[in-house]
C-alpha cells in the first residue's frame, strides 16, 4: 500500500497548516484544563464532604456527651449497651466498662424484668417506646427509677434509647 502524501510549498498551505496546529494546540490545552478543573472539583468536594462529616461527627458526640439525658445504643440480640454517655454512669455512680461489660438485663430490678422484656420485644416489632419505667440497681445499692424513650433499628437489631431519671 502507498501513502501519497503532498508537500505543498505555498503560502497558504503553510498558514492553514499553522492554524490548524494553533487551533488543535488551543483544544488539547483547554481539554487538559477542564480535566484538571474537573479532578480539582472532584478533589474539593471530597475534601468539602469530608470536613462536614467531620463536624457533623464532633456535633453528634458532644450532643451525646451533653449531661441533658442519659443516652444509651443497646444491641437487641446480644441484651447489651454498645454505647453510653457520661450522664449514665453518673447517675448509676458505675464506670462506663462497668456498664458496657454488662447485661442491661443485669441492674434491672428483678420485678421489672418481665416488663422490660415484652418492651424489648415491641421495640424489636417496630414500636416506639415512650414513658415506659423501670429500675436499675446503681453502684450505691439503690434502684433508680428510669424513665426511656427508644426506637429500634430493626435491620441493625440495634436500640436507641434515651432515659431520665425520675426516683422520688
């Protein structure tokens, strides 16, 4: 196969062929220029994503740590707190592993027990919980009169509860 190939020496071809190249030149960096805007917006809202998951993540722990409620997520299956606040282990006068190496079932007062457990199970169905009270033993050897708020996320079996104490 034979390539023909022209070499015209005029003026004209000369200009049009630096015009092309001029004009392919300009596209290819402009190109160059939207992929690397591109890249670069692609990078700052990652780096943007990333800072605001940041600090919704520090507000959501210092709203938990805040000594308003005790603040409690519970694994359903397993009866156990996965994650507490400081506000719990105040008012139980227990250290947080104390409580975390624990049953919740463990500090409920003996009579409490069967009614925790029908409450654990329409939480499991989907229910809210809301004013339901029992009593849990605390480090000073009294029970003290929880009142909860919870919800289950029934695809994770997990509980999220919150509770205020009301012992008279």
């Amino acid at each position: 196969m034979e390539n023909n190939i022209q070499i015209h020496n005029s003026p004209d071809d000369a200009r049009a062929l630096r015009e092309r190249v001029a004009e392919l030149e300009r596209r290819l960096a402009e190109h160059h220029n939207n992929e690397s805007l591109r890249v670069s917006d692609s990078l700052g809202l990652e780096a943007a994503t990333e800072t605001r998951m940041l600090a919704a993540e520090r507000a959501l722990e210092g709203f938990f740590e805040q000594p308003l409620v005790m603040m409690i997520i519970a694994d359903l299956v397993e009866g156990r707190f996965l994650r507490i606040n400081n506000q719990v282990c105040k008012v139980l006068g227990l250290s947080e592993q104390e409580v975390l190496e624990s049953s919740f079932l463990d500090r409920v007062h003996p009579d409490d027990i069967p009614r925790t457990l029908r409450e654990m199970s329409r939480l499991t169905a989907g229910e809210r919980t809301s004013n339901f009270q029992n009593r849990h033993l605390g480090a000073d050897g009294l029970y003290h009169v929880f009142k909860w708020t919870a919800v289950a996320d029934k695809d994770r079996e997990l509980c999220y509860a919150m509770a205020i104490e009301v012992t008279e």
